[in-house]
C-alpha cells in the first residue's frame, strides 16, 4: 500500500512539475499564428536541433522553472520545432536561423517581432519576454504599419534587422524612410553607418544621397580610403549594369574597361569584370563563357580558397568538356581535398579524374566520398552511381 501511495505522490509531483513549466503546443505552424492572431498575442518558438547542448540546457533548466512558466503559458503560444526535421526545416529557411538555440517571437501575421539567440539565464529570458511583450508588437502586420508611414526610429530599426535576411526588400526600403527622417533629426551613430552601409548596393539606391551628403559624418567610424573604396565599389555596379547585353546574353568587355579602369584602375577593373562574368554566366547558364572567365580568373589559383576553386571546379565538372580545362578543374579540387576531406570535394574530385580518364585515381576518391558520407549518415548516391559508371555497369 505504501508503495501505491509512493507511486501517486511522485506522479502527482511530476505533473504538478510540468504544469509550472513552458506549455509548448503541439500543432502546426499555420494554426499556431491563427491562434496568436485570434487570442492578440504573440507566438514564441524555441528553434531548437537535437544535438545542441545548450538547447537541452534550456529545457533542462529554464523551461521548467515556475516564473518562466507563469509569464510564456500567460502571455504567448508556445511551441517547439526540431530546425532539421519536418516543419522545422521550412521555419528556419523562412526566418533564417542558423544557430542553435533561437527564440522567434511572430506576430498573427507570421512576422518577425523579436529573434534573439542563446542560453539565457531565468532572468534574462523573462526580462526579454517582457520587453517583447509590449503593446507596440500588437499592433498588427508590420508591413500593414508600414505602409500606412509610420516613422519610428525604433520600429524601422527593428525592420531592418529582422528582415535583413529573409525580406531584404522590406528591410532596405525601412531604411530608406529611416535615413530620410535621420537626415532631418540628429547625428549620425556608429550604428546608423553600419546599416546605411549594408543596405546601400548602388549609386542609383535612394540612401546613395544620404551616404555622399553625410559623409563628414560617416568618415568620423570610417577611414576615408574605406569611404572613397566603398564609393568606387558602388559606382562599379552601375557600370556593370550598363555592361551587361541582355539581349545577347553576353558582358561587353570593352565598355566595362573603358569605364571603370579610370575609376579603380586596370587590375581591380579587370578582377571586377572576371567576377562579373563568372556569375552572370553561371547564372544564365552559359558555360562556354563561363569556361573562358573561371581560366583567366583563376589563373594563379594559389590566391584563391581551395572551397572557392571548389566551387569552379564543380561547375566544369557537370558543363564542360575540354579536356585541358577539365585537367586544371581537377588541379582546383584536389586543392580542396588536401584541405580536408569530405564527401563533396571527393565527390567531385573523382568525378573529374574520371572525365580526364584515371580511372583508378577515379575510383579510390569515389570510394572515399561514399564512406565518408555513409559514416556521416549523408546521402551516398552520387558516389554510388559515379562508381557505376567507372565500373561500366
């Protein structure tokens, strides 16, 4: 009897245990934000991946306590996602996480309100629900705020850095209507350069007038060579625009030069225009060019990183067929494999020791890139085929 009563008392214990702590919500990510949208209030997603220690730390030691509990089961929709499986994977594509552990806070819109990363400790995890709790993170659909012209500095900051990775178009036209206000307010921080800056791509942007009228300012975080590099960079993306024929699908060379050596000078001009070439023509899929660019540019491959080389190298090994050039892709992937091993770079290096026609060396690497990716529990398919290939099977 004793012991039935034991059993009931620690079960009793436990459940009392568990209601003290985060109740997280088992349902799907569009029923989450409909519920926070219908009961106002704001969704708090623990980003998590099993393998991460302070993510279990957190649910070992935060979570569970009562305080922390109390304020998230009151005041949010809780919910957990495993950022490597199911749902997970398209939340974090969406949101940009890339570190574990993350705490989104969504508005009933799906919008970003908050994204902040970490082991915390009990107080510093409620002070920052509290803090993102507030009256002004209820007001609705940012974009809807918006676009209606609201102007606060803090509202447009908090924009930018939410969005700067998964609506960058949002982002930087929220740091347009900031700098426009700025411009009429107060000085320039070291803040305030460091988001003109990332925003600012062109000298056709709008912020671009912003960036030359405060210059005095800017230059008081800058060294002034960095400002006039940082100038000259943007003016040479309106020169690459103009450059590119569209219609023929093709870079003309010749205005390019023409119109950014006597801005950067002949060598950066024509690192800019190689650069240039290599992704546009990846881009438009045009690999006899991209061919003629990626042997000119890498030329003198020791400047390069070998995952860079690894990248070209991969590309010939899929598009071209010239064999002196497929012969230098391989010089680039083993640059990468003497780096380290994986079972990409080995991948492709023996990919392309096949196409050059060693097709020992072909099968040692291939071998290699299946049993390393088996070990890592990856997928192996690649190697495998590429192995029956060489075996002519």
């Amino acid at each position: 009897m004793k012991k039935i009563i034991s059993v009931l008392f620690l079960f009793s214990v436990a459940i009392a245990f568990a209601q003290e702590a985060i109740q997280f919500q088992e349902l799907p990510f569009k029923d989450l934000i409909s519920k926070a949208k219908k009961e106002n209030k704001i969704v708090f997603i623990d980003a998590y991946a099993s393998w991460c220690g302070p993510c279990k730390m957190m649910e070992r030691n935060i979570f569970t306590k009562k305080s922390v509990g109390d304020y998230y089961n009151s005041n949010f929709v809780n919910a957990r996602f495993d950022m490597e499986k199911g749902e997970g994977r398209e939340i974090a594509a969406k949101y940009g996480v890339r570190s574990y552990p993350t705490y989104l806070f969504l508005n009933g819109d799906g919008e970003l309100v908050s994204q902040n990363y970490g082991y915390m400790e009990e107080s510093m995890f409620l002070s920052m629900a509290q803090e993102i709790n507030s009256p002004n993170n209820k007001k609705g659909s940012l974009k809807e705020r918006f676009e209606k012209g609201e102007k606060d500095p803090e509202f447009l900051i908090n924009i930018m850095r939410l969005n700067s990775s998964s609506d960058f178009d949002f982002a930087k036209r929220a740091s347009e209507r900031y700098f426009e206000n700025k411009e009429k307010t107060s000085e320039f921080t070291k803040d305030d350069v460091g988001l003109l800056l990332f925003f600012l791509k062109s000298s056709e942007d709008k912020n671009y007038k912003v960036f030359t009228q405060r210059k005095t300012e800017i230059t008081k975080f800058l060294p002034e060579q960095t400002y006039h590099e940082f100038d000259n960079q943007l003016k040479l993306g309106k020169i690459v625009e103009q450059s590119i024929d569209n219609q023929n699908k093709k870079i003309n060379d010749d205005y390019f030069m023409k119109a950014a050596e006597p801005l950067v000078g002949k060598h950066d001009a024509e690192v800019k225009l190689n650069q240039t070439k290599l992704s546009y023509y990846e881009q438009n899929a045009n690999f006899p060019e991209y061919e003629k660019a990626a042997l000119v540019y890498y030329k003198n491959s020791e400047a390069f990183e070998p995952n860079e080389l690894l990248k070209a190298a991969r590309i010939f090994s899929e598009h071209i067929t010239t064999p002196a050039s497929l012969k230098k892709a391989t010089e680039w992937a083993e640059k990468s494999v003497m780096r380290g091993e994986t079972s990409e770079n080995t991948y492709i290096l023996a990919k392309l020791y096949f196409l050059t026609g060693n097709k020992e060396q072909a099968t040692a690497f291939a071998e290699m890139s299946k049993n390393i990716a088996d070990k890592a529990q990856k997928d192996s398919s690649l190697a495998n085929t590429l192995l029956k290939q060489i075996n002519g099977k």
